[in-house]
C-alpha cells in the first residue's frame, strides 16, 4: 500500500485528529512496526520525547509524529515519508487495523455443538466445536463464540460480541453488545459468600446477576464474581486485563481501564474513567471516584476522592510516596549519622 493511499485511509478513520504530512514522499509499506524494529517498508511512529532520538536511526520507510517541527525536519532531511498529528499513537492504532484483522470465523455451527431446544440464536452467529448453551440463552446478532465455550442457564449475550475459547458465562449473566471475553475467563462465577458458624462455614447461596455493559472486555483467566443479591456491574467501554478478580457486588463505572492482577474485594464502587495499574487492591466497601489512578502495586484501603493519584501501601497521594521513596533509599545513610550524633552526644 502506497504511503499516500494510507494518509486518505487514515483520513477517513480519523475523522477528529486534522494532520499534515511529507507530501513529496510516497514509498510503498507493507507492514507496521515498532520504531526500534522497523525494517525498510515499515510504518512506524513516535509519542513524545523518549524514542524521539530514534527518528537518526530507525530504517522505517514513514513516521507518524507528533506536531513537533524539529522531528518533522530530522525525518525529511531522512527521506522518511511522515504524518504529523495530536494523537500519534491514537493513528498508529488505525494504521494497524490496515494491515491486521482479528481472526473471525464465517458464521455456522459447529455439528458437535450442544445446544438446547430453548435457546434464541440471532443472525451471522458463529459457534464453534464442543460449545455447550444451556436453556434460556438469548445470542445476539453477529455474535462470535469460539470453541468449548460453557453457557449456563438464562444468560443474555448482545450483537457482535465474542467469547474466546475455553471461557465460562454462568447463569443469568447479561453481557451486552461489542464485548470481547477472552479464553479462560469466568463470568458470573459464585462470589465468595460464606457465613462462620460455630460448626464451621455456612454457604451462602450467591443469586445475583452479572451484567456487562456494551463494549466491555475482559482479559484472560479473569473473573467476574456475582452477588448473594443484587447485582455486580461493569460499565460501559471498560477494560480489564488478564488475571484480575472483580468480587461480588462491584460496581465498576464506564471507561475504566484495569491492569493485571488487580483484584477488588466485594462491595467496591468504582466511578467513571478510573485507572488502576497492576496487581492493586481494593478492600471491601471502597468507594473510588471519578478519574482516580492508582499505580501499580497500590493497596487501597479507604475510600479516594475523585481525581486523586495514589500509591503505596496503605495508599496515601503519589506526590508524598515520591518524596517518602526518595527518603527510603537515603535510610541508611541517614541511620549511620543518627549512629554518629547519638555516639558524641554521649560523649
């Protein structure tokens, strides 16, 4: 594809994000690349400052650049065929989507699928080998789920989402429509309910729902708990990544982000655009607030205001952590001369 024909495509994807380009360059690209792996033929692109000096080295044939007019100048005097916008990486990600499609089956079923008589299949669905759907199941149009894939009872799947292979929806889930649940992954497993006795646990029944909003997505061997009673809910355009535990009775807002191993206890409220970086903690009944961000490893044990950044364990605001991080590494430094001033004040 030649390099002008791509700046139309992209045109056309990025409707919002107004760019200029080399106009006088015009190579032939066949692939998408990392700036640092970029081959001759290959797109690449730079965000901001840090693999800037990448643009003296890198043998990609086109850039696509932030709206920086030294960069722009280091390229071209390169002969490297560029695109200049606001949002780099937003267009590399459209730039992709030229090359790459996610692999998605012709629709059909599979012979050795079971399905239940009392199950509502939509049009273009894809069902693959060794699906179980149990009754009650309503699929969406378009809808694409892949090999052993278990369905419970009474569940409700919306248009063009799918569900990869080898993941579990249990009963009376409703996930909605452009979702993508990845292999492994459980949705509306039993929470963790149990009642001490004196003879010991007592199981409480977990007879709540699990929903999922439009266009939630949820990574590999993660799980979704459901509630005793109630409802555990995800909003709208969140994301999780692979491994991470959402507990029975979250309420999680809508364009989320969640990376892995984060786990929420039950109970936790999320607002709307919160992020939570690896392996974070949230403690039972927590409330987090709109636009909230947490950094890895952070664990939240009381409730955080909306727009607040923390970090560390118990959370406290990243800005003091940074200089209580600076501290920590001077500890021993500062203990020796605790050891010098104690030694002449004796004296």
């Amino acid at each position: 594809m030649q390099f002008q024909e791509i700046i139309i495509k992209l045109g056309k994807e990025a409707k919002n994000n107004s760019f200029s380009h080399h106009q006088d360059l015009n190579p032939q690209i066949t692939a998408v690349a990392a700036i640092d792996k970029a081959t001759t033929g290959t797109l690449s692109y730079v965000e901001g400052g840090k693999f800037a000096a990448m643009i003296a080295t890198t043998q990609a044939s086109a850039l696509i650049l932030p709206e920086d007019e030294t960069w722009q100048t280091q390229a071209s005097a390169r002969d490297i065929a560029w695109i200049a916008t606001s949002q780099p990486r937003l267009l590399f990600a459209s730039a992709i989507a030229l090359y790459y499609q996610p692999f998605k089956p012709s629709p059909g079923i599979h012979p050795t699928a079971v399905i239940n008589p009392n199950t509502t299949v939509g049009k273009d669905v894809y069902i693959g080998p060794n699906v179980v759907i149990q009754q009650g199941v309503t699929i969406g149009d378009r809808t694409c789920i892949h090999p052993n894939v278990v369905i419970y009872p009474d569940v409700t799947i919306g248009n063009d989402t799918t569900l990869h292979a080898n993941c579990t929806i249990h009963e009376r889930s409703q996930i909605g429509s452009g979702c993508v649940i990845h292999s492994g992954a459980a949705i509306g497993s039993e929470g963790f309910g149990f009642v001490p006795t004196a003879t010991g646990w007592y199981k409480m029944e977990q007879s709540g729902y699990t929903v999922l909003e439009d266009g939630v997505e949820i990574g590999c061997n993660s799980a979704v708990d459901r509630p005793a009673v109630g409802e555990t809910r995800i909003g709208r355009n969140t994301k999780l990544d692979n491994l991470v535990q959402i507990a029975h009775g979250c309420q999680i807002g809508q364009n989320c982000a969640m990376a892995a191993q984060v786990g929420l206890a039950g109970g936790v409220i999320i607002g709307n655009g919160v992020m939570l970086g690896g392996q974070v903690g949230v403690a039972n009944q927590v409330t987090v607030g709109d636009r909230a961000i947490a950094t890895g490893q952070t664990g939240i044990t009381g409730n955080v205001a909306s727009g607040e950044m923390v970090s560390g364990m118990p959370h406290i605001p990243s800005k003091l952590y940074r200089k209580l991080f600076v501290m920590y590494k001077r500890l021993p430094e500062m203990y020796q001369m605790y050891k010098e001033l104690k030694k002449q004040l004796n004296k």
